[in-house]
C-alpha cells in the first residue's frame, strides 16, 4: 500500500536531502525562500528551518544570528542575482531602444520566477530593520544599468526632455507593478481574455516607453 505524504513532509525531505554538510548557510537561504514561496511571505522562524534541515537549531544560529540577518543575506543575494540575470540577458540584443525593453522583460521574468524573492526584495525589502550596506550596494547595480541604458536613449534621441530619474522611476514602476500584479492573481481578473504573458509583457513595457519618448 502506498503510503501518502504531506506537502509539508515533501518539502521537509526534499531539504533534507538537498542539505549538504558545510554548506549550510545556503541550505537556510534555500529553505527560506521555499517558505516564503508557500507563505507568501516570510513567515517562518530559524527553528522551523532547522527542523526542515534535520539539524540543530544552535547551527543555524552560528550563521545567521537572527531572522532578520537572514532576510538581509537573501534580500542581497536576490539583487545581485537580478543584476547578473539582467547583464546576462541583454548580452546580444543591439540598439538602445532594444535594450532598454529587453531590460525591462528581463526585469519582470525573473520577478515572475522567483515569486518567493520578489515578496521579500520589493515587498517586504526588510523594510523593518535599517538596510545593509550589501543591499543598498546589490540594489543600485540594478538601478544603475537601467540608469545607463536610459542615458544611451537620449543620447540617441530616443527618450523626451524629462529627467532621465523620471523615466527610470516610471519605467521601473511600470515593470514592478506589473509584476505585483501577476504574482497576487489580480491579472487574471484584470485580463480576462487569453492573451500570452510574453505578450501583455512586452506591450506594457513598449507603451511606457513609447510614453516617455513623446514626452
């Protein structure tokens, strides 16, 4: 007779045995990011991590001394991940233009495949305990190549007279909430018809664009 597993027993030995000695602060992070996907939301305790590890809970301590410093590690490795993702992504498209909306799709994709991350980065942003120098550092990477791919708009004449912070700060709200909005499930009330995700995707961003070359 099969015997029948909860999903929690399920995410327990999948940790377990993704668990590799000495390298357990990184195990932490992973599971971490499991229960703030399940959660929506980091609501989890370093104890109940150490229990989906099989370990003690004193070794996680060694690491991280409180959730908070645990949060701020992943928030950090979350943006230095999307900066990577991004100079990745935009290796072979041409024109500024191009590559301003390829940033911006390469900007809500990797949102949209770490829904667990996204919370905790732009969310939740450890917004209750003062940022570290990592996070601030990771983040205006992030910030500075949309920054540096706007400049190379107007300078080809592309973008309107605004100030290029204008532009940047629209354009990443655009992408952001458009994120925000996939991710909470309000989108499928909002777009009831059947229209790819590449597709609403790429339109979005092309209109905020396109707003912001006739300004």
């Amino acid at each position: 007779m099969t015997s029948r597993t909860s999903v929690a027993e399920r995410g327990d030995q999948r940790a377990k045995r993704s668990y590799h000695h000495g390298d357990l602060a990184n195990a932490v992070a992973a599971v971490a990011l499991e229960l703030m996907t399940e959660r929506n939301g980091p609501d989890f305790s370093l104890r109940e991590i150490a229990a989906r590890l099989g370990v003690q809970h004193p070794s996680v301590y060694r690491h991280f001394q409180d959730k908070a410093a645990l949060l701020q590690r992943i928030t950090a490795d979350g943006f230095d991940r999307l900066y990577r993702y991004q100079l990745d992504h935009l290796r072979g498209v041409e024109g500024p233009r191009e590559r301003l909306l390829a940033n911006g799709q390469n900007h809500v994709r990797f949102c949209l495949d770490n829904p667990g991350l996204f919370k905790l980065m732009f969310d939740y942003g450890v917004s209750t305990t003062p940022q570290s120098n990592q996070i601030i550092d990771a983040r205006d990477k992030s910030a500075s190549l949309l920054s540096e791919l706007i400049q190379a708009c107007k300078a080809a004449g592309l973008l309107g007279a605004l100030p290029s912070d204008l532009i940047r700060v629209g354009l990443w709200s655009t992408a952001h909430g458009l994120v925000h909005l996939i991710v909470t499930e309000n989108f499928a009330q909002m777009m009831p018809q059947a229209i790819p995700l590449d597709e609403v995707i790429q339109t979005t961003l092309e209109a905020a664009i396109a707003g912001f070359s006739a300004s």
